[in-house]
C-alpha cells in the first residue's frame, strides 16, 4: 500500500523521521509535485535525501508527496507517482517536467491489467524504444482522466471519482484553480493529510497477567496466549509488522524473513549432509582413522581388521 501526503501551504512539511519511515515501508519510488507560479512542478524517482531538500526550499509552497510500493507495472522512476494528467506515455513516464494537472494515487484500481506498450527510453546519452509494463494508475490517467481533465474541478465529476474511489482507492488531484483529495485521508498533528498511516510502528499495550502470557494446554487443544512484539524491527529487512523473536536464529524476525532463514538453513544442512565423514576414531589394531569402529572384547577395530580376525579364527 502506497502513501500520499498533502501538504497544504500553510504547514510546515512532515519531519525526516515520518518521510524515514514512508520511505521504509514504501521502498518502490518517491515522487513530489509541487504547486509555483508557473505551474506544477514534477519530480520523481528521486532520493530521500533530495526530497528533504526540495520540502526545505519550498516549505511554504502547496505540495503532494508519493512513496511508492508496486503493484503494477515496472519498478523505475519513470512509473513513480505523481503523473500528469496527460495521453502520451513518455510524458507520464517522464521524471522532471512541469503541467498544469496532475494525480497521485494509492490503491489498486482492479479493472486495468498490467499493460505492454512501446516507450522511449535514455541509456547512456542515447535514447531507444523498448517494452514497459504500464501501471493501473496510468491506464486510469490515460482512459478516464486525461479526456476529462477540463473537468476535473466540476462537481459532478468530483462525485463520480468519489463514488468511484469509495471502497479501496484514494487519489490527490491537482488543477490550475484547486488541489483535492479523493477518498478518506488522515489528519495528523503535523497538519498534513496521509491517504494511511501503515508505516508507523504499532505499539500495543496489554496486559501483563499471568492470565494474558501464560501457555496452557484443555480439552481443545495446545494454546499459547502469547503475543506479537510491534515495537521491534526485523533485523533482515527493518519492518515492524509480524515481528517476533526468532529462538533459532537468535534474533528478531519478521514472518516472510523466518521462513526465509529457516530454508537457507536447511539447504545448508543438507550440502553438510552430503559431504563425506571426516574420521574420528582410531582403530587399535592397525592404527589407522576410520569413520567408524567395531568394538570386540573391548578393543576398538576398523571393520577391515574385524574381517581379517573373523577369518583367523576360523
């Protein structure tokens, strides 16, 4: 799931820490549109390090943060958000331009497949076409938006998108006249609004009876009334969801990264399995190292001086 903040005029923009922790949970891309006097500057698959820079230069300006986690579509800057309001493929792919609308998205619009199409890349000074796999987000902008941009500020519209975005998809469009957002948003204390706020670390609190930890064992069953850790972070991957503390591995662990340690673990195991054995013991009868050792009368013997003894004593 994506993040979008709009950050009106008048705030001050969200800190380093809260854009640390979008960045971490939303690893695919981070955009910024922002909104000067002649027109909507775009700029996208850009650092955090940039952004930070952009939000200090700009602070009292209006502007629309993106943080990207893919879906659909190519993982590269040309597919981060936010998009302008436009037909032309190279121009939604495009990282640096200026428009006059544009949109950024977060949700997953379902009846838009992952699309193939020719586009116009720049490898090392030298443009060429090839293949990109287009987003939802841009065939939404290609088949819906873009022919209604005119629009996009007439009220019937602005219903329609809503009714449109209702359940799961929520948008951040930005015209000439008006800059509004589609779906619900969350107010925070920063003043700022976030389409979600899943990148924080869940803190829970419970309590701590013997009653809430304990493991017990009824007629139902084997139960154990532990609980999840949400104030630690994966020491594989650094996300805070699912993570518990991995007694095998000796350290905190989310789910996908357990499962992910336990296999290397076993393929590792088997490779052991593989080699030959090393020798351990000495046979005391000729001297030599052996893998293993026959013990007769108490004396220790390789099983090539067990067979030469058995044929003595017949």
């Amino acid at each position: 799931m994506c993040v979008i903040i709009h950050k009106p005029a008048s705030v001050s923009p969200p800190s380093e820490e809260t854009l640390k922790q979008c960045k971490e949970r939303n690893k695919d891309g981070i955009g910024i549109a922002i909104r000067l006097p002649d027109g909507i500057h775009i700029k996208k698959g850009i650092t955090l390090k940039t952004l930070n820079q952009l939000l200090q230069e700009h602070k009292d300006k209006e502007c629309v943060i993106h943080f990207r986690l893919a879906t659909q579509g190519w993982i590269d800057a040309g597919n981060c958000h936010p998009f302008p309001i436009e037909t032309d493929i190279n121009l939604l792919r495009r990282t640096n331009l200026v428009t006059n609308y544009a949109v950024a998205h977060n949700g997953i619009f379902s009846d838009f497949d992952e699309d193939k199409v020719k586009v116009i890349i720049r490898r090392k000074g030298k443009k060429r076409k090839t293949n990109a796999y287009l987003s939802d987000t841009q065939q939404f902008i290609r088949k819906v938006l873009a022919p209604l941009k005119e629009n996009l500020d007439s009220p019937a519209l602005k219903y329609l998108l809503e009714e449109t975005c209702r359940y799961s998809n929520k948008l951040v469009i930005m015209t000439p006249r008006e800059t509004y957002r589609v779906g619900s948003f969350e107010l925070e204390e920063d003043g700022c609004y976030y389409s979600n706020t899943r990148f924080k670390p869940v803190v829970i609190k419970y309590n701590n009876d013997w009653w809430y930890n304990r493991n017990y064992n009824n007629n139902y069953g084997n139960y154990n009334n532990s609980f999840n850790d949400y104030t630690k972070k994966c020491s594989e991957c650094g996300t805070y969801l699912n993570v518990h503390w991995s007694q095998y591995h000796m350290k905190y662990l989310c789910d996908l990264c357990t499962r992910k340690l336990s296999k290397q673990k076993k393929q590792a195991l088997k490779q052991l399995e593989k080699k030959e054995e090393k020798p351990n013991f000495i046979c005391q009868m000729c001297g030599k190292k052996v893998g293993s050792i026959i013990v007769r009368d108490n004396i220790e013997m390789c099983s090539e001086c067990f067979e030469e003894l058995k044929d003595c004593l017949k």
